[in-house]
C-alpha cells in the first residue's frame, strides 16, 4: 500500500507540475493580492471635501473653525458659503462628502453660554465614509471648541487644555489600516488556491476518465483522496513563506509572534480547504459544477468569517455559520500572531476548532467517494 500511495503521490505532482496555469497563479496570485488589495480595501480617511454653510462670517469663534478647517491636511475645503443651496448642489454633484453649517448665533452662543452647536450633514450614499467623515469633523470640532473654552478660562493659547488625553494604541499603533487587512488576504490567497483548485482537478479527471482505472484498483478511498490533498499541503505552506516575505519586503509588516504558529496555522488550513474541495468535486459532475459549488462555498466563507466585519456585529445566525467556517479561525490566528504576538496558550482554542473542522471535511471526503458509479 505504501509503494500505491508513493505512486499516487508521484502523479499528483507530475499533473501539478504540468499544469502551468497553477503554478504561475501559486507565485503571482499571492503578489497580486497583497500587492494590490491594500491599497484598495482601506477604511482610513484619506480626504473629505467639506463644503461650508457660514451664516455667522463676522464672529470670532466661526471663523477659529474655518481657519482649523483649512489648516487640516486631510480635508479639503470645496467653498464657503452664505446659503445652503449650493452647498447641498455640491453634494449632489459630488464635488463635496459633507456639509459643515455653522449657525448665525454661534459665536454669541460661545460668549454668553460657552454652549454652542453646529450642523453636519454627510452624503450617506456610502455609510462608511460618512461615519468616518462624520468621525472627523466631531473630532475637530470637539478641538476647536476645547480651545475656545481653554482660553475663557484664562489660560494663554497653547499652555494646555484643562483635561489632557493621552490616547495609546496597543497592537497597531499607528492605525494602520494595512496592518489589519493584510494578514486576512493571506488567508484568502490560501483559500483560493487549495480550495478551487483541488475541486477543479479532481472534477476534471472524473470528465476525461483518467480516475476509472483508479476507481477500479483495490485502492482505499481514503489512501487516494490523502494523495490527493497532500500537495495542497505542501503549496499552501509554500504560498504562507512567500506571503510573509511579500508582507515584509512591500509593507515591512513581519509578525509579532512566532512564525511556526503561522505556517502550523496554515498547514492545518489547507489540508481543512483542501478536503472541502475534494468532497465538492466528489458531489460534482462536472469542472464547471464543481468551479462553481466551490466558488459559492468560499464567497460565503469570505462574507462570514471576520475579514471584513467584526462577527460580534452580525445577526445570531451569520455567528453560528462563522463558527462553523474555518476561515473565522485562521484569521484569528493570523491576526493575533502577527498584532498582537499571541502564543500557543492564547491560540490552542482556534487551532482545536480547525483541526475538528478539518477531520470533519477529511471524513465528508472519503464518505462521497465513490468508486464505482
């Protein structure tokens, strides 16, 4: 039995090794990925055009907001304005995100109450920027209005607010959006190349009939479908080393913990992956079917699994398919070794979870194996 599987294990490879797209997507597919998405998926706020509704020009405190307004780098100040007409005409154009109106008795307000307030009205066309444009400005405005008050108090310009805030940021202290995302494309470069490409190989010999003569061998089910995840093994190890240069050479992002929790995390994940794949390819009866049974699988485990969104912000039944979806664990393995530097007291729970889930999907393999149809 060992000489068979030696022999599977030699064809694998041999049919890995000459498929060129496959092995062309193991070196690019990574680089592309990380090199890219990045940059493309960031929730930081770059920019905000800020269109502003004046009706107080000749108090003091309005035009202090003006000035901090345009001394902020990262917002860009569309027009001032006497009505609010056009401003709402700029947000409609798109030529503003937000609309900044400042009240004709702001500055009295100030004087006499040291109470005042102003309007902020957002394009909530897309929420995300305008939670973080609204962020923005109520941190701006809430600096400006502390300055104001510093100051009736009778302190000089400068000599430092009544209450300080230090703020620390442990795990990521520059707020690098980045840093947060990139240890989750890993995970999705690993579910993409041995997930599909298992269920596509293994559906393409059942369409060509090269696994007929294997169907009829004495061979168990179980030696042939570990023949057939174990490169997907190997690839996904290799696709994790070269991952982590690529984090470090374009971003200088290494982990904080240990490498071999990241590349043990992996191992386990592709083989989790890989015998998913093998047991769609069984249910298939075609490349196309199993290309998309794959596809639809691994789009759900992407939407549900913490990459994007925190889980404790979904809805019950969205968390019991999160827990159930390795992704979800990966992820925090990769996040937490590479943040945080967790150890392997911190992560034996997630490992646990991944190898249940993997010899669940190790047995789903086996069990739709048929070799006689």
């Amino acid at each position: 039995m060992s000489t068979a599987f030696g022999y599977l294990l030699e064809k694998e490879f041999k049919q890995i090794a000459r498929d060129r797209i496959l092995l062309t997507m193991i070196f690019f597919f990574p680089t592309i990925m990380i090199g890219l998405t990045p940059w493309v998926i960031n929730f930081n706020l770059r920019h905000l055009d800020l269109a502003v509704v004046n009706h107080d020009p000749a108090g003091a405190q309005a035009r202090l907001i003006l000035q901090k307004v345009e001394a902020s780098p990262d917002i860009d100040l569309v027009g001032v304005y006497s009505s609010e007409e056009p401003a709402y005409e700029a947000v409609d154009r798109s030529r503003a995100d937000a609309i900044l109106v400042i009240p004709p008795d702001f500055s009295r307000d100030m004087e006499l109450s040291h109470h005042a307030s102003v309007r902020l009205i957002a394009n909530a066309v897309n929420s995300t920027n305008a939670v973080m444009a609204m962020n923005r400005m109520s941190g701006l405005i809430a600096d400006t209005s502390e300055e104001i008050l510093t100051e009736r108090a009778g302190l000089a310009a400068g000599s430092g607010r009544p209450v300080e805030i230090r703020m620390l940021d442990r795990y990521n202290p520059t707020l690098n959006y980045k840093y947060y995302m990139l240890p989750a494309i890993l995970v999705m470069v690993l579910t993409m190349l041995c997930g599909i490409y298992p269920a596509i190989g293994l559906a393409h010999e059942k369409e060509v009939g090269t696994i007929t003569q294997i169907n009829l061998s004495p061979l168990r089910s179980s030696t042939y479908i570990v023949a057939k995840v174990l490169p997907y093994w190997l690839i996904g190890v290799s696709t994790t080393l070269l991952g982590t240069l690529l984090l470090y050479l374009i971003y200088g992002l290494a982990p904080v913990g240990s490498y071999l929790l990241i590349l043990l995390g992996a191992l386990l994940f592709s083989g989790v992956i890989a015998f998913q794949g093998v047991a769609v390819a069984n249910l298939a009866k075609s490349v196309q079917q199993a290309m998309f049974m794959e596809l639809f699988l691994v789009m759900i485990f992407f939407i549900i699994s913490g990459l994007f969104t925190p889980i404790s912000t979904m809805p019950w039944w969205s968390k019991v398919i999160a827990y159930i979806n390795p992704l979800t664990y990966l992820n925090i393995i990769m996040r937490m070794v590479y943040l945080k530097g967790s150890n392997l007291t911190d992560l034996w729970p997630y490992f646990a979870a991944l190898t249940a889930i993997g010899l669940l999907n190790a047995l789903l393999a086996v069990l739709t194996h048929r070799k006689r149809q």
